[in-house]
C-alpha cells in the first residue's frame, strides 16, 4: 500500500489542527503521524492514543520498555527505534537497550518483569501467564500499572500496523542512529 507522508499543509483540513498539536507537543511532526494523516480519522485514533499513554502513572522507564518489547515482539522498525532512541534519554544503559532489542530481558526485575508482561501482552493477545502476573506484582507492579501496559502495548501494535502497511514509514532524523536492523 503506498502511503503518503503529509506535512500540515499537504494534509486533509481534519487532520490539520491534529498534526499542528502533535508538532506543538513534541517538536516536530514524526513521520509516523504524518503518515497516518492520510485518513484524518486514524491520525485521531493515534493521537489519543499517544495522549492517553502520556497520562499514564508508569514510570516513564517502564512505559518505555513496554513499547520496545511490544516492538520487538511485532517487529516494528519504527516503534523500536523510537523506543530505544527515549530510553537512551531517559538514561536506561546501552546494555539493556541493546538486551530489550535482541528479545531479552534487561538488568532491573522490574524492567524484567514489564518486557515479559508486554510480550505477553502482544504475542498471546492479552492472555498473561501466572508467573508473568507474579512477576510483575513481586516487581511492585499494580493493576493498574499492568492495564497502564497493555495500553502503550495497544499504541505499539497500532504503530506497528502504520509501519507496516507503509513498508517500513522512513525513520525521522532523531530515530535514525537507533534504528533496528533485523
């Protein structure tokens, strides 16, 4: 499917003030939304989406994590490099980065323990294992830490959905240096 990458002005009037929120928010427009601002109605969806993630109590590490492991599970370009690219500025080391890249676990129990929930998450449609919901509570994980998951695991799949029926959206400049080679 080919895709086109809008920018505020080649995109619908709906999708407009959207783009113009998301750049406001964040900077820039990252291609991945303009990409979706072929369908105003998507853009919206994504928009919310990524502002409800924004909202959440996780800790902003573990949210992170969350995404790349739904990432990697999908096997989304843009989101792991995405990911990986605010993990390295939130501080997370370059070794852990590079473990949750390759499918593995990183050092900390908690950061352990939401990489397999969101795996889960994302490979089992939302059906956790008991260890995998042990795990997490040991870790010091609520409830609502876990729903917290499976919503920037849900932001991730629609991510990786845009990405691939784009054949891969191009990575932004910013995303580049972490992009994911698989």
């Amino acid at each position: 499917m080919e895709l086109t990458t809008h920018t505020v002005e080649t995109a619908a009037p709906a999708a407009r003030p959207i783009l113009e929120g998301i750049a406001a928010d964040v900077g820039l427009v990252p291609n991945l939304a303009a990409t979706a601002a072929t369908s105003p109605a998507l853009l919206a969806g994504f928009d919310g989406l990524r502002r409800a993630v924004a909202s959440t109590k996780l800790d902003p590490v573990l949210r992170e994590v969350a995404g790349l492991a739904a990432g990697v599970a999908i096997e989304n370009h843009y989101g792991v490099a995405f990911h990986s690219t605010v993990l390295a500025r939130l501080g997370l080391d370059d070794a852990d980065i590079e473990a949750l890249r390759d499918g593995h676990a990183p050092a900390s129990e908690a950061a352990a323990a939401v990489q397999q929930l969101a795996r889960e998450v994302v490979l089992g449609r939302g059906r956790l294992s008991d260890a995998g919901l042990t795990r997490a509570t040991e870790a010091g994980l609520t409830t609502e830490n876990i729903l917290e998951i499976v919503l920037e695991c849900s932001f991730a799949g629609l991510v990786g959905t845009i990405d691939n029926l784009a054949d891969r959206v191009e990575l932004d400049d910013f995303l580049t240096p972490r992009a994911w080679r698989r």
